[in-house]
C-alpha cells in the first residue's frame, strides 16, 4: 500500500514517515520536492542506522497524492484549504485527516471552522474523497521517538466504511496503537477538539505528549 503525506516535511509527517515506512511504501510531499527528498533520506538513514527497512520517497505535494490511495493531510489548519485548492486528483482515494483546528489564547481551544470540523470542510473541499479523521490524538514527539511505542488509543471516524476500515488497519498495525471506531464523519469535531484540552493538560499538570487510552 502506498501512503502519502501531504506536508511530510513537517513535525507529523515527518514522525509518520519514521513509523510507517517500515510497513508502507511512503511517498513524502512537501510544496518543494528537494525538501521532501531531504526528510525522506534522513527517514531511510535514520531506520537504516536501526537495521530496518523503509520505503520512503520525496516528492511534491502533488506526485504524493498522485502516487498514493491512501493520502495524510499533515498539514496546519491554517493553510488546509489553500493547500488542497493547489491539489487535485483526490477523487475516489482515502484522505486522512489528522488536522485539528484550534488557537492558544490563554490556553489552548478549538475553533472549528463554519462546516463543524477540520475533516467535514476536507470532505467539502474534496467531495470525491472517502475521508477519514484520524491520528489527530497523537504528539508528533511520539513518532519521532522510535525507542518507545506509541501505546494509545486512536479514534477513526468516517463515512465511508471501507475507508475507515482500511486506516483502522494501519493505526492497528503501527505501534502499540489501538483504533477505535469513534463512529461517522459528523463526530470529527469531539475527536478534533481532543488535542487543545490534552496539550492543556499536559501544561497544567507538568507533562508531555499526553495521549488517551479507552477502558
Ligand atoms: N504536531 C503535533 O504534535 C500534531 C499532533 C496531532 C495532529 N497534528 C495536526 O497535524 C497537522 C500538521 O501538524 P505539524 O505540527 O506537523 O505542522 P507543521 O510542522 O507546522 O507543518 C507541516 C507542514 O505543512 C507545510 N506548510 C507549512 N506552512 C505552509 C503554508 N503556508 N502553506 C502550505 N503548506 C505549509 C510545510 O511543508 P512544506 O514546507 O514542506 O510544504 C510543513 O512542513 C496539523 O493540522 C496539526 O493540527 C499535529
């Protein structure tokens, strides 16, 4: 399966490409492609140096999305929407959407956008997509981290069941992870507002990279 990460250069996707391109064959996107190749080696050099395997390249945003039926949308919420009216060709591929809108005021607080989340303004933007919110809980810290797993519960929400069972698969076998169907698209909005009140936490109670687990 190929995987695309759209603004792989990025904390996320970079964490992403290190865990998943043992298993996937990750096509890494950026707005510049020798950005992209960059992050992709140091990703190969990185498991390599580990005695594993990776399957990474680096590419434009474009030849990601292109190249891949599964694409992450590792991108700020801030530029989502200019991002993705630069891209085109999404129609029928699964989109993952990781992306939580939210501002840090005097502490951290969603501000999702008019259509309810991050992931209902994805399906708006891209009506042929089958997308799926998922990974939004999870700090790019413990991506990058390879020397500890990545014990946490992931909920996935979609409307397409398919889609949400083929990137249920990949949260399952990644890590310690745990997905857990949170139910359809119209619920990304409670999953995307996770992350303000978990860095909140994390601030006020001296943590890091707070995760969530379901008991
Ligand atoms: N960081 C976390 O711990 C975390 C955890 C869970 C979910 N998320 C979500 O994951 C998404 C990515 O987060 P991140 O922390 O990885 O973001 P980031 O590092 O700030 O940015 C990711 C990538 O977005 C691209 N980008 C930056 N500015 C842009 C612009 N003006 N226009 C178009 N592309 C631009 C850049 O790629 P190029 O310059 O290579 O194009 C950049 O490497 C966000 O939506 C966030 O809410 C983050």
């Amino acid at each position: 399966m190929k995987i695309g990460i759209v603004g792989g250069t990025g904390d996320i996707g970079e964490g992403m490409a290190r865990r998943l391109s043992s298993r996937y064959d990750v096509v890494l996107g950026s707005r510049e492609a020798e950005k992209a190749h960059t992050t992709s080696e140091c990703t190969i050099g990185l498991l390599k140096q580990r005695g594993l395997k990776s399957s990474c390249t680096g590419v434009s945003n474009q030849e990601a999305v292109d190249a891949a039926g599964v694409i992450i949308l590792a991108v700020p919420f801030l530029h989502l929407e200019s991002t993705l009216s630069g891209l085109s060709g999404f129609e029928g591929k699964i989109v993952v959407s990781p992306v939580n809108p939210m501002e840090k005021k005097d502490f951290f607080i969603p501000v999702p956008p008019p259509e309810g989340s991050a992931a209902l303004l994805v399906k708006k933007l891209l009506p042929g997509a089958r997308v799926v919110t998922a990974f939004n809980t999870i700090a790019a810290n413990r991506w990058k981290d390879l020397d500890a797993e990545i014990d946490v519960a992931v909920p996935v929400c979609s409307d397409d069941p398919d889609a949400k069972s083929v990137v249920m698969g990949i949260v399952n076998g990644t890590s310690k992870m745990k997905a857990y169907d949170a139910g359809p698209l119209a619920v990304s909005s409670m999953v995307e507002s996770l992350t303000p009140l978990f860095i909140n936490v994390a601030r006020y109670n001296k943590m890091r990279d707070v995760g969530i687990k379901f008991v």
